[in-house]
C-alpha cells in the first residue's frame, strides 16, 4: 500500500518538474531574455532621441527624467534552483539522445 502511494507521489513529482522544465527550456530556446533586452535597448534609443530633441529646442534638461527606472528583480533561490535544475536536465536529456542516435546510427550499419 504505501509503495502505490510512493509511486504516485514519485510520478507527480517527476511530471511536475518536467513540465516546469519544459516551461523554462521554451522560454530560453524561444529568446525571450534576448526579447526582453531588445526592447530595453529601443526604449533607451528613444530615451536618446527625446534628450536630444529637448536640448535642441532648448528646453531646461534633467538627465534623472531620461534615465530609466530600475526595475525589481524577481529573482530568487527558488527560481535559480530551478532553472538549475532545468539546466541540468537539459544536458542529460541531450546526453541521451545523443547516444540514442548514435546506437540507432550503430544499428543501421
């Protein structure tokens, strides 16, 4: 009785972090970060540009209202550990298919 119990709570576990690192692999192979830091750099080319207009018609300029505001970092040792983890998993997932392939490869010769 008690290993039914280990078994579904082993399975939920494993589908659980599956999915989150499926979730996090996604997200960094689709360039999202990259996205994120694209959108930084236009914002500040347009930060550039209003500066630059303002002290050509000679308006009062003060950096501090072109500068942009600090965002909050949301980061923490959960989510480092999980994308840890992912990491990880992806390296052993591609470890595994590279010797899949590679014993397919051996079987065809």
């Amino acid at each position: 009785m008690a290993r039914k119990h280990l078994k579904k709570i082993f399975r939920f576990l494993f589908l659980t972090l599956f999915v989150t690192f499926m979730a996090i692999y996604v997200s960094k192979s689709a360039g999202y970060i990259e996205y994120e830091n694209r959108k930084q750099v236009a914002l500040t080319a347009k930060q550039i540009e209003k500066f630059e207009a303002d002290v050509a018609a000679g308006k009062n300029v003060n950096l501090t209202k072109y500068l942009k505001k600090n965002e909050r970092n949301y980061q923490n040792k959960i989510s480092n550990i999980g994308l840890k983890v992912s990491e990880t998993m992806e390296k052993g997932v591609n470890k595994v298919v590279k010797v899949s392939f590679k014993f397919l490869a051996d079987l065809a010769e």
